[in-house]
C-alpha cells in the first residue's frame, strides 16, 4: 500500500553550451562551459589541452515512436546531422581530444591539427568517445 509521505524532487531546466578556445593568459586550449544568469552570459574554463570537441554522430528518431531508427554521421561546423532536425536526436557521440601539458612527454614529435594549424610536438595525446543519452528522449 502506497505511503503518503514519500518526497518528490524537482529540478529547473538547465541549458549549456561547450566550444573549445584558448585561454587568454596560460595560452593553452580549454574546454570552456557558457553560462547566463538571467542577465550575463560567461565563459567559465572547465579542462585545459582539450584541443577539439567533435559531435560524430546521433541516433535519431525519424518517425516519432520515441525509437532511434538510425546513425546519422554528423558533418560540419557547427555539427549538421543531415537533414534531421536536433530534435530528433535521441542520442549524441561526443569525442574530446586532448593532450599532455607537458610538450615533450612523448617519445617521439608527431604532427596533428589544432587551431587551424599543423602542430609538432612531443605531447602524449588522446581521444575519449562517449555516447550521450538526451533526458527525456530516450524510451
């Protein structure tokens, strides 16, 4: 039999907004989160040396049954899912890459992209994937 004093937790909508950029003073790319307080919109720094964020693709729901019925590889920038809207989106497949703060932790100089520029360096340098499950969409 249900008890009548069960507590129910209630949570405001929240929106955030990631991009990469470099810091103004450590000269150093950063994973930046925007945020607006109902007045001002900030940039607050949240990890330094990720030097991309990419949005690789998302499982979409193109006929409303709340079910992804396909992978849509994102392309572009920002990322575009190809004529499905972001609605749509079930889920997302986020990769970071990120690298060593130390420019000769690695054991040999390698060649990557970063800020429009070809880079080499002997940083250590990795890539983390996950997949993201948007609240409320998922069944």
């Amino acid at each position: 039999f249900p008890s009548h004093d069960i507590e129910a937790m209630i949570f405001g909508y929240g929106e955030k907004t990631f991009f990469i950029g470099m810091h103004p003073t450590l000269n150093l790319p950063m994973l930046y989160e925007v945020s607006y307080n109902g007045t001002a919109v900030t940039a607050n720094d949240v990890v330094a040396n990720v030097y991309d964020m990419q949005v690789l693709s998302a499982r979409v729901d193109t006929n409303a049954d709340s079910a992804p019925d396909s992978t849509v590889i994102s392309t572009g920038s920002p990322p575009a899912l190809g004529g499905v809207t972001w609605p749509q989106a079930l889920s997302l497949q986020v990769r970071f890459s990120v690298r060593s703060e130390s420019d000769n932790a690695g054991p040999s100089s390698l060649t990557y992209a970063f800020n429009g520029a070809s880079v080499t360096d002997k940083r250590i340098k990795r890539d983390f994937t996950t997949v993201i499950g948007i609240r409320n969409r998922l069944p």
